[in-house]
C-alpha cells in the first residue's frame, strides 16, 4: 500500500492513544502506583506467563528437594541396579517408574529431576555470568562512547559471527569437560548479546531530556548512571536474560548430547537424550520424555520473558 | 485495493439532490469500546458542507476533531469503534452504509485526506512520481505513463521546482514543506470533491505554514472543492475557514459561519480559547485568561455539560443536564444552557469588531443626531 | 558584583557539529553551523525571548549556555565570571543558580522517580537541608505550581501533560535559581493549558524575580512574556529589541516575513493584513549561503547581500538588526486594535 488515503492509519493505535490518554489523566483519587507494581499487574493478567511462571517453579521446587524424597521413592539416579541388571533394564513407563527405566535399570523420572538441578543451575549460573560481563561491556560502550564504543562492539561482533556451539566446542575442548567449564563457556559466550541490548537500552534512555535535567542540575556522572540511566535501561536485560536462562539450557543439553558438558553417570538433559536416542524405535519414552522436560522448561522461559517485556514497557503507558 | 471498474458510477459526477448538501453530517457518535470502558470519541457532531467551503474543525488535543473525520472516511477499525448513532450523507448517500469496496472509491477520488505529519505519510521506498499518480491509476484507469505525467503537472501545480526531474526523486530528498506539497498534490490528484486536512501545517514553521495554506486556497480557488481544517490553532481558521466547528470532549460545543464564532460567539469554552491565546499587541499586554483545569476523561464524561467543571459561568443545571444545541436562524448553535440569554452572552470576550461596530454605531447615532 | 553587570552575557558564541558521524565524516570534514557569532546579555529579573524556526539554533544557543553541550567558539559569563574557565565546584554552584526547563513534558521526568523525588533532586545534589526540609519545601512548591501537594508520591504516568510541565517547573524553582532557561516549555501543551503555564511562569517571576531565556518558535507566546526578544536565523540573530519596537517597528526583512506569517485569530484583521510570504526552505546549516545567511529567501536582496555579512547593528537605541538595508516596517496598520 503507498497511497495514504487508503490506508487505515493506525485507527486502532489512535483509540488506544485517546483511551490511554483519558484514562491516564484520570488519576484523582487512585492510589498511588509503582512502576513495578504496575507491571506485576499487567503480568499477572497475562494466562501464558503466568502458566510459564507456575512451571518454572514447580520445576525449581521439585528439583531443590530432590534429595529429600526422589532417591527413596523413586531411586538413586546414578547408582545401577547390579543386582538385576537385565529384568530392570529399559522398562516402559509404570506407576512405579512413572517414566520407565534405562538401559542401566536406573529410573528415568530420578534422572530427569536430577538433571533439571544441573539445566536450571547451568541456565542460571552462566546467565548470570553472561549478564555481568554484557552489563560491564554495554555500559562501558555506551556511555564512554567513541574508541571504547568501537573496540567493544566490534570485539562482540567477532563473537557473534562464530557458530555459537561450535564455539563452546572448542572452548571445552580447550579447558576441559565438566560442569564448571560449561557455566563458565556458555557464561563467556553470552556476553556479546546482553551488551548490545544494554548498550542500545542506555543510548536511548540517554536522549531522554531527564537526563540532560540532572546533568543540568549538577549531578554527578555516578547519581545520572544510577538513579536515572540504570533504572530506566533494565527493563530490556531483564527480559533478554530470562530468555537467556532457556538459551544456556538448551546449549548446556547440546554439550551434553556430544558428550563434552556433564560427566557420567551424573544425569543431564542432553546426556539422557543422548542415552535413549538408539532406542528411539523400540522405547521411545527414553528420549521423548527428558526431550520434552527441555521444551517445556526453555518454554517456559521464553514466554515468562515475553510476558515481562509487555508488563515492563513504561512506553505503553506513556503513549 | 479496488480496482477501477468501468460499471461503477462516479459519485462525484451525480448531482446533489434537491434541498441537500455536499456533506452533511447529522448526530454522528461513534465510541470506542475499551477495556478501560466506553470512549465517547464522537458524540453527536452535527455540520453541513458545500463545494467551494472551508470548514475549520477546532478543538485541543484528545476532543474528537480528528476522530470525526476518519469516522467519515472509514478508517476507524471495527471494533473497538462502533457507530452508536446518526449519519453522514455525501451527496445525498449515507457513508456509513457503504460497503469497503464502495468506501474504496470514495476514499481519494471523492474525498481526499492529508495528514499532520509529512514526514510519515509518504512511503519513503517509492519514487514520488509513483505515489502522486497512484490514485489517478487506481480510480481513473491511467496507464504507467499517463499517471507519470500527470504526476509532473501536479507537482508544478502545487510548486514543486523541476517536476519533471523530482518525480523520480525519493521522499528523504524533499524537505517537510515540500512532502506536504506532494502530499496535497496527491490528495487533489484525482480532483476529488472534499479535501480533509488534518493539521497539515502543525509540523511545519509558520513561514512554511503560510506557504502551504495559500496553497490549499489557489487549488481551492481551481477545483472549487471544500476543505475540511482540522486544526488546533484559531489563527489558521481565521484566516481559511468559511465555517466553524469547535469540538470539546467529543462533542461539538459550536458551530456556525467564521465571522459567528468570532464575532457573536455564543459558547464558553469557544470564548476560553480566544482568552488563552496571546495577541500580538504593541502598545500594552493583555494578561491571558487561561481555561483553569484539564480537559475530562472521555470514558467517565460527567454528568451535565462536559464543559462544566471548567466553566467559569457554570451553575447547578450545567452539572446535571447536558444542553441541547440553542440553534439561531442562521444555522448557528451552541451547545450552552444560556446560548440564547443576552444578558449571558455580555461576557464574551472583545473583539476587533465589537469595537469597530460599537464606533460605527456610535457614528450612526451622531449622524441621525445631526440629521434631527 | 557590579550593580550593572548583567546576570547572563553571551559573546561571539559559536557552535558547530561534525555533520556525520563515522569514519567516513572525518575525512569530508563537514560543520553544521548550528550557532554562530551570537551575542546578548540577559539582566536580573528580565525575560529575554529567543524566537526562530526549527533549526535556526535557538535551542542550541541555551543547551550551550547551560553547558550540555561545548560551544565551539566565544565565551558564556554568569555574574561576571567566564564559564568556560569555571572549576567543578565553580561550575556546580553555577548550576545552582541557572535551572532548564524541557520542552517535553514526557521525556524529562524520570519514569521510574515519584514526583517528591523529582522535585527534589537538585536540593539533594546540592545538598540542601535534611531530607523533611526537602519534602517540606516540594510540598510548598507543589502547591505554588498548582498541585496538590498529597501527590508527592505518585510517579509522572499518572499525570496530564500540562500537570508534568508544572512537575518540571517546580524542580527548575526548587533552588530559587537566578535564571531559568526555558526551550519551548508550553509548545507541546494544548492552548487552554498554555496559558495556564504562562501564568505560572509570570506568576512566579514576580515572587521569586527569576530571569527568564524563553526559547520558542512561537512569536505571540514570546512576544507576550518577554521583555526583550531576539529573531534567530540559520545559527544567526538577525534582530533583537524590546518587544514592543520589535513588534511595532520590525527592521529586518525575516522578522518582518515572520510576523506577517502568523495567523491573527480575528478573520477581519487576518484577512486585511499585509502578508509577506517567503519563497523556499531555510537552507541548510551544513552549508550556509555566503554573505547574509537570509539572502536566498529575502524579497529585498541585493547582490551585496550574497557577498558580505552584514553587521549587527545598532539602529536605534537598543534596537540592534543585522541587515544591510533594514528600514522599519510599517506593521502598526495591520496589527490588531480593539
């Protein structure tokens, strides 16, 4: 379309413009409201995150206890079944192994609950590795600016243009197997993605006149980073690290499918799928099961983060 | 898109039925149904339209003036809009009933519309040739080469240098002014019969603004179309508007010929906006006599007369009734409890021709004095 | 500080931006010329009025002034002293006493502050009083601007536009600065709360005796609170005086272009007054035209016009115009009379 009087120019933009603006100006006699209060609400309005949300904390819940009850009801993850190794290998899905067994005789549910405190502590332990460093670089780029700027972006590029996983590869490769090198690979290699959201976040906030009013009261550069750049720029890592929580989940069961991230006999993600992939044909709960624990968990990740990017977006009441 | 089919009659070469006008709107309301509850953005506008008329459409931010005219056009999604009431005839046929095939060809090649900003309303990966002739291949059937050509007679028609080599220019080459030349070329491409304007001088400079609404005047002057000023400044309806309509929380709150509204103006908030404007004085200032307060929320409109809180005049039937239109012989009406008390319409404020009329009356009576 | 010293003095000022960013405009070099050679002194208590369309550097001109961006030439002196010379505390002080006021009325309060907190941010970076003396005193502000003091804890969202303007005004009044630098503060604001602000700021000039730079493209807002205006065009001023001679007797063909330009909202007048319409765009500030930046568009130029830049020039007291050939304008037949 490129002739505007046929167009329909944002008509539906223009009646939420007129009913955000009255009802905006309304505020006689509402109770005063927080901006994160405000996106709490609107979050919890929201069905998909909310069932993201209930997910991650079932799965958080069942994984922080596992010690407590998974090894006396539904076995030890690790130990093999030496007595009766062939009559408790590979047994479908019943009430007494809700998930059958492996070819060890060992009991899939127990392994999936192990391996989601591996997943969820590698998800959570590299993104907060990768956050660290993308907060340092994005803001170091963004508000020095110039060479800082150049060095900094271009250095993140060269990370980018390398296929991510293959990249880890060859990290593990170098520093070795083993859990700590995973968090500590995928932790290095998020890095660029959080500085460029930050790094575009704070240039924008930065052209907000409230900055250039405290920079004309006489604020100094920490109290404008602090009180007026770091609160307004957050929202956006806030949601790119949720998201990123999946990612690292979803690349530390890919490590652990090419047999570089978890050593065995300890249970993971990747490594069950690895473990039940040749059984596809016969026993396929082997595979599908730990595969859909993946998928629902890094699901539920995303959507939580799309949730919190509508609920977070100070814009959508301001417009 | 429609495409230009030979069958269909073109409303604009139909005559006007008898005792009608080119436009006339009637009691429109369309509400926007939210989440936050109803939005009274139209409610109960009332106007009529010939060729040759301009008619200012004033209001502030938020009172419904442009929401009026994309109602006319169509252009407002259903849902969350629904019209609730009353009609808009266009050559004696009702435009809400038209189907979207029919609004198709109503849009651009009878009436046209040109928005606020100049910058956003052109497609910038299209040469500008391409845009000005696309209404005249989509209505009128022009071939490629057709509608190129007359692409360039429109653009040295509204004052484009060097047309001939601008139409294949792209539109970050033009400056703001410029675009809103294109832009007015467009809407006047297919020679349609109402032009609706909509702040189109808001986002230029007041040297730029002259430009384009002498302009809009010598394409009026040529087509003898009627314009449709969608404005928020006084100024530049003084200076184009044959008619006046002043809108207020949706609603028209008066409406009548340029020189009622400015000089026999017969409603509050129209004499609140007058007061709030700074004059160009040069012997001594005026202080400013602002509206106190902010504009109400369309969803929990109060009861009574929208304009009542702010009212400096308003007593205990403003705040409980809604008044009905006070309409004076001439077509003029007021939407005020006290539109037709003289004694009420004694606060309006000064004018240049109160003045003028008051010396001239002063002059009559000293002539009959003599004369006796 | 001399009595006659004026509180603002702005000599020669300049300032230019690299017209690209990037490797590439380093090597063409290009300028925009955003303020060039501009000169004024604004005195205690006064309203001085910079008037001029968009990209003529008015904005420019008062952002340099306040320091957030560095000029590129001349000097800037506050009370006296050269801005430029200032130490950090020195500098800090300054602040003090020369507050800004934005134009938009969304973008300058902070989103994730509540309003207390806004108004009474510079007390805390200046370090005024203890933290219930600070709120007391947003209290009283709160209440002179016209808002209901209760409010200190709801955050700017909740607020109309015109509501958020007072917000800003109140912050710019929190430290009794001796000059406020306003851009543009009520283009944003519909006409009926436009003039509620202007009040406002008149109302509180006379209780607090701030002086006034009020940027604006609009010439009835500046004519109406300034006490002296000055025309810019394309980084220059082209004409300053009292508003009144300015208004009555505008000497330079751009001044006289721009008040024929503004529609009276009186039919009568608007339709009898004598109008200048210029022809064109303002050039571009990459490349100024040579000579008298007006000449390309100016109906009375002549071939000196495009060689020499013409003095700004006294042409009667205190009435100052940078033409060649400036001769008063009989606007007075034209303008309104009641």
């Amino acid at each position: 379309m490129i002739y505007p009087v046929h167009q329909q120019p944002g008509a539906a933009a223009h009646a939420d413009a007129v009913a955000a603006e009255h009802g905006g100006a309304a505020v006689a006699g509402a109770k005063s409201r927080t901006l994160w209060g405000d996106a709490f609400n609107r979050l919890k309005k929201n069905k998909l995150a909310i069932a993201a949300v209930v997910w991650i904390i079932f799965v958080v819940i069942v994984a922080a206890t596992a010690d407590l009850w998974v090894p006396q009801t539904l076995g030890d993850p690790t130990a093999t079944a030496s007595d009766n190794m062939a009559g408790m290998s590979r047994l479908a899905p019943s009430l007494e192994h809700p998930f059958g067994t492996d070819t060890l005789g060992r009991d899939v549910l127990s392994r999936v609950i192990y391996g989601a405190r591996i997943s969820l502590v590698v998800g959570l332990v590299s993104t907060g590795i990768s956050t660290l460093i993308g907060l340092v670089m994005g803001a170091l780029a963004a508000y020095y600016g110039g060479i800082w700027d150049t060095i900094i972006m271009r250095l993140a590029d060269m990370f980018l243009a390398f296929p991510y996983t293959l990249f880890v590869i060859m990290m593990i490769a170098v520093i070795g197997n083993g859990i700590q090198n995973v968090f500590i690979a995928i932790g290095i290699l998020g890095w660029p993605q959080i500085a460029r959201v930050f790094r575009s976040a704070i240039l924008s906030v930065k052209e907000n006149d409230y900055v250039d009013a405290a920079r004309a009261m006489g604020a100094s550069d920490v109290r404008i980073i602090t009180r007026h750049i770091f609160p307004n720029s957050v929202a956006s890592i806030v949601v790119y690290a949720t998201m990123n929580i999946g990612g690292a989940i979803l690349t530390e069961s890919a490590l652990s499918y090419l047999g570089m991230g978890v050593v065995p006999p300890d249970p993971s993600w990747g490594t069950l799928i690895q473990d039940g992939q040749q059984y596809l044909q016969t026993q396929p709960w082997l595979m599908i099961l730990p595969g859909l624990a993946i998928l629902s968990t890094v699901l539920a990740f995303t959507l939580l983060g799309d949730g919190l990017r509508d609920a977070l977006d100070v814009k959508m009441k301001d417009a | 898109m429609a495409k230009h089919t030979h069958d269909y009659v073109d409303l604009k070469e139909q005559p006007i039925p008898e005792g009608s006008h080119l436009l006339e709107v009637d009691n429109l309301k369309m509400y926007f149904h939210t989440q936050d509850g109803i939005v009274h953005a139209v409610d109960g506008v009332s106007y009529t339209l010939d060729r040759g008329e301009t008619l200012g459409v004033v209001g502030e931010s938020g009172s419904g003036k442009s929401v009026t005219a994309m109602t006319l056009m169509g252009l407002i999604d259903m849902p969350p809009g629904k019209i609730e009431g009353g009609d808009a005839r266009y050559r004696g046929k009702s435009l809400l009933k038209m189907s979207e095939q029919e609004m198709q060809h109503i849009r651009g090649n009878d009436i046209a519309m040109i928005f606020q900003d100049p910058m956003t309303s052109l497609n910038p990966v299209y040469k500008i040739g391409r845009q000005v002739g696309e209404g005249l291949r989509l209505h009128r059937g022009y071939t490629k080469k057709q509608a190129l050509e007359r692409a360039v007679e429109l653009l040295d028609l509204v004052g484009i240098p060097n047309p001939e080599k601008r139409v294949n220019e792209y539109p970050h080459q033009f400056s703001g002014g410029m675009r809103q030349r294109v832009m007015i070329a467009m809407a006047l491409a297919c020679d349609p019969d109402i032009l609706i304007a909509d702040e189109p001088t808001t986002a230029l400079d007041v040297t730029i603004q002259a430009q384009i609404i002498e302009l809009m005047q010598e394409m009026q002057q040529k087509n003898g179309n009627a314009i449709i000023m969608i404005t928020h400044d006084l100024g530049v309806v003084a200076d184009m508007a044959d008619k006046i309509m002043v809108m207020y929380a949706g609603r028209p709150v008066e409406f009548g010929t340029a020189d009622e509204i400015f000089y026999d103006s017969r409603h509050p908030y129209t004499w609140g906006l007058i007061n709030s404007i700074p004059k160009q004085e040069t012997d001594e200032k005026k202080p400013l006599t602002p509206i106190a307060g902010n504009p109400p929320s369309l969803v929990n409109l109060p009861a009574g007369c929208p304009f009542a809180p702010r009212c400096p005049f308003a007593v205990d039937i403003c705040h409980e009734q809604l008044p009905e239109h006070v309409t004076t012989e001439t077509g003029h009406y007021s939407a005020c409890h006290f539109a037709d008390d003289p004694a009420f319409l004694k606060n309006a404020p000064a004018t240049s021709r109160t003045a003028g009329s008051r010396r001239a009356a002063a002059e009559a009576l000293a002539d009959t004095a003599k004369e006796a | 500080m001399a009595e006659n010293t004026p509180l603002l003095k702005v000599e020669h000022l300049s300032k230019d931006f690299p017209a690209e960013s990037g490797f590439l405009a380093s090597r063409l070099a290009k300028k925009v010329s955003a303020v060039n050679d501009v000169s004024f002194e604004i005195h205690a208590g006064e309203t001085f009025g910079l008037v001029g369309e968009s990209g003529c550097g008015k904005s420019t001109t008062g952002r340099t002034i306040m320091r957030l961006t560095q000029p590129t030439g001349g000097h800037v002196y506050f009370e006296g002293k050269d801005v430029a010379a200032m130490s950090k505390r020195e500098l800090k002080e300054m602040r003090r006493n020369m507050q800004f006021i934005f134009q938009d009325p969304y973008a300058s309060l902070n989103p994730r502050m509540t309003i207390g907190e806004i108004v009474s941010e510079p007390m805390t970076i200046h370090g005024v009083g203890t933290k219930e003396e600070r709120m007391e005193t947003v209290r009283e502000l709160l209440d002179v601007v016209g808002l209901n003091p209760e409010h200190i804890n709801r955050y700017p969202h909740e607020f109309s536009g015109g509501q958020r303007q007072r917000v800003g005004i109140a912050r710019a009044f929190a430290l009794k600065p001796k000059l406020i630098i306003c851009d543009e503060p009520v283009s944003a604001l519909d006409v009926s709360i436009q003039a509620q602000v202007l009040n406002l700021l008149k109302d509180l000039q006379q209780r607090y005796g701030t002086a006034y730079l009020f940027i604006a493209h609009d010439l009835s807002v500046v004519q109406h609170i300034s006490d002296r205006v000055a025309v810019m065009y394309l980084g220059k001023m082209v004409e300053v005086s009292d508003w009144k001679t300015l208004y009555a007797e505008p000497h330079h063909p751009y001044t006289q272009s721009l008040l024929s330009a503004v529609p009276v909202p009186d039919p009568d007048i608007q339709k009898s007054r004598k109008r200048i319409i210029l022809a064109g765009d303002p050039p571009s500030p990459i490349d100024p035209p040579t000579g008298c930046r007006f000449h390309t568009r100016c109906p009375i130029a002549q071939a000196k016009c495009s060689s020499d830049v013409p003095e700004f020039r006294e042409v009667k007291p205190g009435h100052f115009c940078a033409c060649h050939f400036a001769e008063p304008f009989p606007i007075k037949e034209s303008s309104i009379e009641l």
